[in-house]
C-alpha cells in the first residue's frame, strides 16, 4: 500500500484497490513515514500505552515486597498478607498508598505468594503400568461383563465385551448368563479370528481370575489364557484409569444398543449388537491396522485344564498401611515406605518368584523393582 502511495496513487484509490478502510492506509503511511521501505519496522503493535497510566511504580511495588518480608520476620501476629502490608504502609505515611486488592496483585505477579496452583500434569500413556503395552511393542485386549440388563416380560441379559486397547478391536457376545467357560469359548473363538495379543486384562471378578475360595488358585480363563502365551493382568475394579477403555465400550454399547432399541428376545439383542459391532470395527479400520502385531493361534492347540502352568500373570495392586499387598489369596510385604500406593507385581512361575514394582502416574516410565519374593504354585488337580 505504501510503495503504491509513493507511486503516485492517491490514498482512497490505495484502499479500494486493497480492500481495507482509509484509516488503515493512512496508519501504515504514517508508519513509514520517509524512511526506506525495507527499514520500516512493519510489525503489529499493541493498541495504548506501553505502560498503563494505572500501573503501579517499580519502586512502591519493591517497597510493597520489602514490607511483606519484614512482617513475615518481625510481625507480633505473624500476619503479612495484603491487608496487612497496606496497614503497615498507612502506618509508615506513605501518600496514596495501593489498595488491598492492588496488593494482592502485585504480589500474585511477583510471584511472593506462598500458595501455588495445582498442577495439571498431562495424563500417563495408556497402558502404562505396563512398559511393553505403553511403548506399543504389544497389544492388549481387556475383557468385562455388563450385568443387570433386563428383557421387558422376557429374561434377563448378560453381555461379555471386549477391546484392544491400542487398536480399538471390539467384540461383544450378549447372553443369559455369562460364565467361566463361556468366556474362554468366546475369548478362544475370538483369538482365532483376529489372532493372539500379548497381553489380556480382566478386573478381579471370579469369573476371570478363579474363586478364591482357597490360596494359589487359578480359575478356567486364567489357564486357557497362559497355554496360549497371552499375559492376564489383573487390576483393581474401583481404581480410575485401568479400565478406561473397556468402560467406555461398555457404555457406548448400553447406549447404542440397548437404549436404542426396544427387544423382544435375545436373538434380537445379539442381532442388533453383530451389527454394532461390524459398523464400529469398519469405522476403526485404520486404528485397527496400525495396532501392534498379533500372534497367529496355534493351529494344534487344545485345552488342558490339568497340564502343569507356565508363563507370567501380572496384578496390579495398592497396597495396605503396611506397605503390603494381597494377591492369589495371600498377603506379600513390600515395602513399609510404600503405604496406599501402586504396585505392580509380576509372577513368574518359570523362574517361581514374584517381582514387585512400584507405580506413579506422575512418573510412569520410573518403575523400579523393589523387591522380589520366592513363589511356587502347588502343582495340584484343577476342579470347578
């Protein structure tokens, strides 16, 4: 605009031809002024005074803070906030002094006020008690069940979901009651199809992790899950986070499925959910593509309820005022200066120890070992 202004234009021709107002094109004219175009500073400037006329003076603002140090030191009522610092300046006759709440604020930004804003640190990645599940070198698929569900003057419905978690693969069987071994049948049917993870989490619900009837038991899904390879990790139920991911299906299942529709018997409840589920998968296609690897299942693989078991279960735990934490019906120690805090305990039954690592969502890539504890699983008849 100025170089066509310098060019012979006149300043209203210069504005139509830009499009912008005349004042715009007089501001800039007068910013240029007669110096050479390439030497006009052209960047945007803050509208108003560099300084406010209200602001208050580096100097009483140094007196303000000097103040607030000696009350802290010498002060009989120990009392050195912004009502007190404008007390003392009317006692030391200073003219015009700050309001109390100009105080405040200058103290707010110089940075003397003792409290501090909570910090809102950025969530841990997911799956980060787990190092190979959070650094996606490994899928992991959580399982859970939906209970309470009832047909109008039919039966009730139970419903069994599933998810990976990097993936996003859903998988969802509605039935009249869920059980043990419907679970591996189900768990085992969809394996075959979409292959092995790494990992498979469950909450602490029988169901999954076995009756704890007595110590050192390992119920149906559990086996079938280590003669496959797969990893169960076991975390709290009422602990936020965990199961995120398969609480969310959960819910977007009740809502998309069950809410939407009215039933008449089950066949229309699975239906509707086969359904649901193509269309969500089809949607999460590339999510699902760009997953960690699966596994291919064995094709000569066979259920042995009774063979010897191998492998690692992983149980995230917090643990009691003693630093304790309880796991396969017993109580382990783990450290006394760890009290009501996460823990991560890996049991290896190839080596028969148990190693215990410590967990912090504001720090969750430092996990350290801190102890490791001798553990044989009794070699015992498995029965119902």
């Amino acid at each position: 605009m100025v170089e066509a202004i310098r060019r012979g234009m006149s300043l209203r021709q210069v504005a139509r031809r830009f499009g912008v107002a005349l004042r715009t094109v007089q501001r800039w004219v007068a910013r240029a002024a007669d110096q050479r175009l390439d030497r006009v500073d052209w960047s945007d400037r803050p509208c108003g005074l560099p300084t406010p006329v209200n602001r208050t003076e580096r100097a009483l603002e140094d007196l303000v803070l000097t103040i607030r140090q000696q009350l802290r030191d010498t002060s009989d009522l120990g009392e050195f906030g912004a009502a007190a610092i404008h007390q003392e300046l009317l006692a030391q006759g200073v003219a015009d002094p700050p309001s109390i709440r100009t105080i405040g604020a200058i103290l707010q930004r110089r940075g003397a006020l003792d409290y501090h804003r909570r910090v809102r640190r950025p969530p841990p990645r997911p799956g980060w008690y787990v190092p190979a599940v959070a650094d996606a070198r490994s899928e992991l698929d959580s399982f859970d069940s939906v209970e309470g569900l009832v047909i109008q003057g039919g039966s009730s419905v139970e419903v069994l979901n599933g998810i990976s978690l990097h993936g996003g693969l859903v998988v969802s069987w509605p039935q009249t009651t869920i059980t043990a071994n419907f679970v591996v049948k189900a768990v085992v049917e969809h394996w075959r199809a979409v292959g092995l993870p790494g990992y498979v989490q469950f909450d602490n619900d029988p169901i999954f992790e076995g009756a704890q009837v007595h110590p050192d038991t390992l119920g149906r899904v559990t086996r079938t899950c280590l003669s496959l390879g797969v990893i169960p990790v076991f975390v709290p139920p009422r602990e936020m986070g965990f199961q995120a991911a398969i609480e969310g299906f959960n819910g977007l299942w009740q809502a998309k499925v069950w809410a939407r529709f009215h039933y008449e018997s089950l066949v229309g409840v699975q239906a509707q959910s086969a359904r649901y589920v193509a269309a969500h998968r089809q949607r999460a296609a590339a999510r699902i593509e760009a997953a960690p690897a699966r596994r291919p299942f064995p094709g000569c693989w066979q259920l042995d309820l009774q063979a010897h078991l191998h492998g690692r279960l992983i149980f995230v735990r917090r643990s009691n005022a003693q630093g304790e934490v309880q796991l396969l019906g017993r109580t382990f120690a783990v450290d006394p200066l760890w009290p009501h805090r996460l823990v991560r305990a890996e049991v290896d039954l190839k080596r028969q120890r148990i190693g215990f690592y410590t967990l912090r969502r504001r720090a969750p890539d430092q996990q350290p070992l801190v102890k490791e504890t001798k553990y044989v699983l009794p070699r015992r008849k498995f029965t119902e």
